[in-house]
C-alpha cells in the first residue's frame, strides 16, 4: 500500500509541477529520489544575494548539494600551460583585430596572452566581459550554495570536478581555439544572454516551453560542453542513493535541445 501512495504521490507531483521564482525544476526519480535541479549562474550581481529564501529551504531538507565542480577551495586551474604558438598564428586576420580591440577595451595586455591555450583565452575575456557587465565570483548562484552548504555541513557531490573540467577543455581540438573564435564571434550576443539569465533571478525564469536562446557555440562545441556533459550527468544522477538532492549546474543545461530536465524524464 505505501508503495501505491508514493506512486500516486510522484504521478501527481509529474502531472503538477511546481513552479519557483528563480530558474528551477524538480524531477522525481524512481527509488524515492527527489531532485531540485536549480540552474545555476557562476558568477552574478549583489542585489543575487542572499539567495531565495525557497532554495535555502530545499537546501535545508537536502541530503545533499550536487554542483559541476566545487569552487570554493581557491585553487587555480590555470597552472602550468604548455606554451603555444603566437595568437596570430593561430587565428585568422578578422578574429586577430577583434581581439586585440576586446585587450583593448577591456585591459588585457596581449602579450600576456599570445601564447596561452585558446581555451583559457577565452575564457579570461569571457571573464572580463562579465565582471564588465557588473557580475562577480562571490555572487554566483552555484558559490553561494556551497557556503550555505559548507556552513550546514551539507555533503557535497561534484558531478565532474575540476581536474575533469580541465580535461575536457584540455581535450578541445587546437587547444580550444574554437572557443576562442566562437566567444570572439557572438561577443555581443553572449553579453546579451548573460543579462537574460541574470534575469531569470532578479525577475521571473520562463517556462520550459518559452526559452528561444541564440546560439553561442557551434554545433561541435555545442555537443561537447552542453550534450555530451548532460548525458553524462543523467548516469551520475540516476546513480544516486534514495533521497533528496539539490543539483546546481549552469542554467543554460536546463533548456534547450538534450537539456538535462529532459533527459531525466526519459524513461
């Protein structure tokens, strides 16, 4: 008989879900695991603090917090790069001025770049553009979880960590150069999704159905960073022991084509 309860239970909870003030969705597995799947925005504005006083409750009731990596232990990832050729070796005429204006504008001196990974390039200026746009590490929505977590003395899982972060980027063809020409060529139009999702915090998170997001990646990239690592976090998360879960990962995995809610579902 309990077990028809909890089957009725999670059948209703699937059929009316619930809906939350910030970016967030819950998806009931089976074995009596609850999800909290909030979608996360690694670096974020003051008025993004405190956090919402709903998810410091679900963190409260959590046996655990889930985030991509854990960073708040200070320790860079930067370290020890193998020099590569000269920056105009490996970009293009059109992406070399461009960045070069962007060193400009944003105070990056080029020589202190020429030879880095163009991955790691990209996601300086990445950095810059967002610290530009008013953002800041400490009011990240996932470094917040962890302090809130750490200060519950809350168990933290990491999905991937970021020895396997620095894998992945590690293992992008031309040390990520692709990276670099794609944050190069939809400069303006990343500034633009980092406001909308900034957004989905400070005002209201749109529906599942409702999300039309411009592409910032290409369909390559696209399946490496966004694809792949989905399905490689629905076998984690449908790995997990009974119980209830809070799992922070970048929002923009939340929506989309293959978005992890979705994967979930699948049955």
């Amino acid at each position: 008989m309990d077990r028809l309860l909890r089957k009725i239970s999670a059948l209703f909870r699937a059929l009316s879900p619930k809906h939350y003030a910030y970016p967030a969705i819950d998806v009931y597995l089976p074995g009596e695991r609850e999800l909290h799947l909030v979608g996360s925005i690694h670096m974020g504005t003051h008025n993004m603090m405190p956090l919402p006083a709903a998810l410091l409750q679900r963190l409260n009731t959590a046996d655990a917090l889930i985030v991509e990596a854990d960073i708040t232990d200070g320790t860079s990832p930067f370290t020890h790069q193998s020099p590569q050729p000269p920056l105009a070796e490996r970009l293009n005429e059109q992406h070399q001025q461009t960045l070069l204006r962007l060193c400009d504008e944003l105070g990056i001196n080029p020589q202190l770049i020429d030879t880095l990974p163009g991955w790691q390039v990209a996601l300086m200026v990445q950095a810059q553009q967002a610290q530009r746009l008013g953002l800041r590490p400490d009011y990240g929505i996932d470094y917040q979880l962890l302090q809130a977590a750490a200060a519950r003395q809350l168990k933290i899982i990491e999905l991937e960590g970021p020895s396997e972060q620095m894998d992945l980027l590690q293992s992008l063809p031309s040390n990520g150069i692709s990276l670099l020409e794609d944050t190069l060529n939809h400069w303006h139009t990343n500034a633009r999704l980092l406001q909308t999702m900034v957004s989905w915090w400070l005002e209201s998170p749109p529906g599942q159905s409702q999300v039309s997001l411009p592409g910032t990646f290409s369909s390559e990239l696209n399946d490496v960073l966004m694809s792949q690592r989905n399905r490689r976090w629905k076998q984690a998360l449908i790995a997990l022991p009974p119980g209830r879960y809070v799992v922070a990962v970048g929002a923009l995995h939340l929506y989309g084509d293959d978005n992890l809610p979705a994967l979930l579902k699948q049955r």
